[in-house]
C-alpha cells in the first residue's frame, strides 16, 4: 500500500514513544503545507498518515518530541524532530522510522 508512516523508538529506553505529536507536512518551493496531524499508538506507530493525493515532491516529519520526555521527567536536548525526504514513486509505501533519546536522534527509510 502506498504512502507514508511512521513509528517512534525511545533507545534509551528500549520502548516506543506513545503519545508523540508527528505532523506531516510537503513542500512546494519556498512554502509548505500541512497535510495532517497525528499521535503515536501505544507501540510508538503511526500505520498511515491522511494524504487526499500522495504524489512526488519533498515532504516533511516534524516530530514533537519535547512534550513526550517533559512527560517522562526527563531532560532533552531538540524540541522536536524534523525529517525532511522525497518520494519518488508515489506507488511505493514510505517509512520513515525514528529512533530517539534525550540527547540525540537517528532515521532511516524503513520498509
């Protein structure tokens, strides 16, 4: 199935992130526009993001992640997360995994 997902691991933890706020965003030019909004489930995944036309052109995750350790109790360096990437192929299914913890961060095109 085409499109795009995602999901959270808290390295330092050996979880996933729940309740992470991750907006989906694409660019055109110098602009961008929010395609939509979502939390993390309970195993830090977000199964598909609500995109009315998937097609090629950059794209952007933006994860706020600074809520999620200030609920832990725990200090964190970056806000939030922002990953920017390109589809290519709108036939193919994007994953775009994240891998965090209060000091640093890590992604990669998953499958």
């Amino acid at each position: 199935m085409a499109g795009i997902s995602t999901h959270i691991l808290n390295a330092s933890v050996g979880q996933p992130a729940v309740d992470v706020v991750v907006k989906l965003l694409r660019h055109f030019g110098d602009s961008c526009v929010l395609l939509d909004t979502q939390h993390t489930d309970q195993d830090g995944r977000i199964k598909a993001f609500d995109v009315d036309q998937f097609e090629q052109g950059n794209y952007q995750l933006v994860f706020e992640v600074a809520a999620y350790f200030e609920q832990q109790h725990v200090a964190s360096f970056y806000p939030r997360v922002c990953i920017d990437f390109k589809v290519v192929d709108e036939t193919q299914h994007y994953h775009v995994p994240l891998l965090i913890s209060p000091f640093s961060y890590s992604t990669y095109r998953g499958s």
